[in-house]
C-alpha cells in the first residue's frame, strides 16, 4: 500500500513538471489566428489589469501594440516565404546575426517606449513582468530542445 501511494505520488508530480512551460506555447498558438488588431486590443487589456493603466497610457499601448503586432506579422509571412523559397535551408551565420541585431533592435527601441508612456513603478513592474516571461519561455525552449537531443 505505501508503495503504490509513493509511486502515484511520484507519477503525479513528474505530470505536473513535465507541462510547466506549456501555458505560453497554447497562449501564442491561440492568437496566431487573431488579426494584429485583435492581438494589439487583447495585449492592451492584459497589460491594464497588471499595470493599471489609465485612459490615456492604454491609447498609447494599444497603438505601440498595433504597431508590433503588424511588424510580427509582416516578418512572419517574410520568413515564411522564404522558407518555401529555399526548402527549408538553415539561414547563414550572417543571416542569423541581422535577424538576432534586429529583433535587439527593436526590443531596446519598445523599452524606450515603454519608459516614456509608463510611470517608474509601472515601467519596472513591466521589466519584471518581461523578464519573467522570457526566462519561462528561454527554459521551455530548453527543455523542448534537450528532449529532441535525446530522441525522447
């Protein structure tokens, strides 16, 4: 009897920590479908109810959101052509490198942004909020990609 109760124990928790970065994946799954409209009005909402937002900080992000969500979608239909174009090649050295400076470049050009719309105890509550989410979203990718390596 102890046993069994150990053993479910056991297989309970190892279900709970093997789902643990799935929750972002489903959250960009659902808005690929959703136009940037939709996306900038939905972000917006989020980031009100973290940040309490007023009136006039909303505008200013769902416009900042609008514009984003229309580049994601530009430089996702760009990569998707040129997937089809050059079947399935791995983009050069180089071409990783303008892809990394620029996708950098835009994240320093948003916190600037960012800085001047938001409050000071809005904007670092943001940049945890941001960092929270990229370090989740880094140790799925982590976890994803080691189980690949080792043909689980």
């Amino acid at each position: 009897m102890k046993k069994v109760l150990v053993t479910t124990v056991l297989l309970i928790g190892m279900m709970g920590y093997s789902q643990r970065g799935q929750h972002f994946d489903s959250e960009q799954r659902g808005m690929k479908d959703m136009s940037p409209e939709q996306i900038a009005i939905l972000k917006t909402k989020k980031m009100t109810l973290a940040l309490d937002l007023s009136t006039a900080q909303q505008k200013e992000i769902q416009t900042l959101n609008l514009e984003n969500a229309k580049e994601r979608e530009a430089l996702m239909l760009e990569r998707k052509v040129k997937k089809e174009q050059a079947e399935q090649s791995k983009p050069s050295t180089n071409e990783r490198f303008k892809f990394q400076n620029e996708r950098l470049d835009r994240m320093i050009a948003q916190k600037g942004k960012m800085k001047q719309i938001l409050s000071e105890e809005q904007f670092q509550k943001w940049e945890r909020i941001n960092h929270h989410r990229r370090s989740h979203k880094k140790e799925g990718n982590r976890e994803h990609n080691s189980g690949r390596r080792h043909g689980k």
